[in-house]
C-alpha cells in the first residue's frame, strides 16, 4: 500500500474516532428535578433521530465518489486510477458527511434542552 494510501485511510479513521470521541452535554444540575430531567432527556433524544444520518452519508459518499471520478479522470489517469479516486472520494464524502450529520444531532439535542431550561455547558 503506497504512502498516499494510508494517508487517506489514517485521515478516515481519524474523522471517525472523532465523531465517536463527541461527549454527551454537560448540564449544570444545580437545582435540577431529575424525574424531569430524564424526561426532558429522553425527549430531547427523540428528536435527534429526525436527523437522518444514513441519507446524508449515502448522499455525501455519492457526490465524494463523482468528485473523485472527476479528479481522476482530468489528472488524466487510466480507468484504474479513476476508480480508485472515485473510492477515496466516496469514503471522504461519506465519513464528512456522517460527522456533519452527528454534529447536527448534538446541536439539536443541546438547543432542546436549553429550550427546555437547562444550562448546557459546553
């Protein structure tokens, strides 16, 4: 595997790491009912799942995977090295798109709970 190679695997993993390493809101909880915190909680939570992530990435690994073929193909490479830049395009376009989506998701979890209240801290 030549060293472009990895590099692009490396970078992958390393946006994946990070969408994974995003912690869950720190609330203040001073002064906080926690029966209705958990409610709140749990209702903030459903409302995140309207985020739909596959579609995002299904869309982003598509438009990535047709950015790549371009660029291979006006690099002037054979349909080999087209292919292979459509492939890399696609896992950027998708893995960008998945952190984009996760993202969202906090932020409309975060937002909630402020509207509900709370003290978001980070």
């Amino acid at each position: 595997m030549d060293a472009i190679k990895r590099l692009i695997l490396i970078a992958a993993g390393a946006l994946v790491a990070g969408c994974a390493a995003h912690p869950d809101p720190i609330i203040d909880m001073k002064g906080v009912d926690l029966d209705q915190y958990q409610e709140d909680w749990d209702e903030c939570e459903e409302y995140t799942e309207e985020v739909l992530v596959a579609q995002g990435v299904a869309k982003g690994a598509g438009l990535g995977a047709a950015v790549g073929a371009a660029a291979g193909a006006i690099g002037g490479g054979n349909s080999a090295d087209v292919a292979e830049s459509a492939g890399y395009g696609a896992l950027y376009g998708g893995t960008r798109s998945g952190l984009d989506a996760d993202e969202m998701k906090q932020n409309v979890f975060k937002r909630c709970m402020r509207g509900r209240g709370y003290r978001v801290l980070n």
